[in-house]
C-alpha cells in the first residue's frame, strides 16, 4: 500500500528540485548536470578483501547527495530516471569495449528487508531498472538480474565504522537458487546507489563468487558500478 501511494503521489503533488529545492521541477538543470559528471574509478580506504573493480559517476556530496536521498529516503520515485541514467553511464565506464555482444546483467545489492518495507521501495533496484532502459536505449544489451537475498537480518549500517559493516554483512547475502543460472547469461556487475566503505559491495561480490556463476570463466572479473561514492574514493592513485 505504501509504494503504490508514492507512486500516486509523486504524480499529483507539487515537487521541488530534489537536489536543492528548488521549485516546481523534479530536477533543475544544474543539479542533473552533477549527476552527469565523467564517472571514475573508486576505491574506499581501507578497502574491502574481494570488492571488485568500482565506477562511480558522481561525489556523495552536495545535490547529488540531496538527490539521492529524496529518491530514497523521502520517496521522490521520478529521479529514479535521472539516477538510473548516471549509473548507466558508470556501468558502461566499467565494462569497458570487452565483449560487448555479451549481454550486462546489472545485479543490484539488496536493501535490508526492514529498509525496504519502511521507505516502500528498493531504491538500488529502481535506478538499476531506470539504468537497464538508458543502457537499451544507447544500444547495449542490458537487464536486471536481482538474484541476491539476504539470508539472515542485518543491523542498520548507519553510524557504524568500517569495519563494523563488514562483520555486520558478512556472510549475509546468497544467490537464490532460482537465479544461478541466470548470471551465466553475460557479464555480471553489482550495482547499487552508493559506495562508502565498500562492505556491500564486497559482500554481494562474495555471494556471487561463491555461486559458481557470474558467467563463464567470469567470477575473476566482477565490475560494480554505483551513483555516488564518498568524495575520498575518487582518490585512486594511492599507493
């Protein structure tokens, strides 16, 4: 019930910019224009043991930090297109020319359950749909692939350190049964909304390996892509 009266609300109330407020548009010029930055590689630091190779396209600060939390947390639905669209172009930033009749089987990172019945949505999984028809429309064979459940609860990720959240999720996600098969289909890459310490992603990353089946011969060359990334990951020429 909570979903579908955001879906309807997103059509009939007034809106304003979710990146900075602005009135009477879902998304100004200037704040779509930070979500269409030259997506780069990133890495958290510490970095996480297995997380794969990661493309943001944008810094989690300012508008593009408003913006994604009024699609996620205040259920501003219609910037899942903008949002989608900048983790298209991650997405193609991190697949590279490779194989490119191969099909890429976005698989985006679970929400906990708790998480997801109180916002009355899946945010990562949204923009990976939004991200799956930009990466269509483009011309690149794409589809969603949400194969990955949680096996046992979680505690909320805020306020907890890096290495926090990695005890917190490991072990914690699984590729349903029904879905092995389904990765061998392309190039697997993990999506999801945002990147702080890693944890998620390479836990998700884990589950996939531990599959047997992120397509042939492709467990070794995981990509992740994301929207935004904590502005230090932008940092990668560390040594």
């Amino acid at each position: 019930m909570r979903g579908w009266w955001r879906e309807i609300a997103g059509l009939v109330l007034p809106v304003a910019c979710g990146g900075c407020g602005r009135p009477r548009t879902e998304l100004c010029a200037e704040c779509a224009g930070a979500l269409a930055a030259v997506p780069c590689r990133v890495r958290p630091a510490p970095e996480p043991a297995g997380l794969p190779m990661v493309h943001a396209a944008a810094p989690y600060e300012n508008a593009v930090r408003a913006t994604l939390l009024a699609h996620k947390e205040r259920g501003a639905l219609g910037l899942a297109g903008a949002l989608g669209g900048a983790l298209a172009a991650a997405v193609r930033a991190g697949a590279g020319q490779a194989g490119e009749r191969e099909a890429l089987l976005l698989v985006p990172v679970p929400s906990a359950r708790r998480s997801t019945a109180a916002r009355g949505h899946d945010p990562a999984r949204r923009i990976a749909f939004a991200a799956t028809a930009e990466l269509r429309r483009r011309g690149t064979a794409a589809r969603v692939c949400a194969v990955l459940r949680q096996r046992r609860t979680v505690a909320d990720q805020a306020g907890l350190g890096a290495g926090e959240r990695h005890a917190n999720l490991a072990g914690a996600l699984v590729v349903a049964d029904g879905g092995r098969r389904l990765l061998d289909a392309g190039r697997v890459v993990l999506v999801d909304d945002l990147l702080t310490t890693g944890s998620s992603l390479a836990e998700a990353a884990r589950a996939v390996r531990a599959s047997g089946r992120a397509g042939p011969g492709k467990t070794g060359a995981l990509r992740a892509a994301v929207v935004a990334a904590s502005p230090s990951a932008f940092e990668i020429n560390r040594n």
